[in-house]
C-alpha cells in the first residue's frame, strides 16, 4: 500500500511539473558569452 502513495505521489510531482516554463526544446547551438 505505501508504495502505491509513493507512485501517486511522483506522478503527481511529473504532472505538475509539465509545461510550466513553456515547450521544452534542444537550442541549436550553445549561447555564444561575451564579456566586456
């Protein structure tokens, strides 16, 4: 029974988790830093 909560548990955890800071997406290539 404890492990079906834990499961409940981490699926709800991954589920919230899902599009909160938009599409997740590879960038093309790495961000070039400048310095100054």
């Amino acid at each position: 029974m404890k492990a079906c909560w834990i499961a409940i548990f981490f699926s709800a955890l991954l589920v919230s988790g899902c599009g909160q800071k938009g599409k997740l997406y590879l960038p093309d290539e790495a961000p070039q830093q400048t310095q100054q």
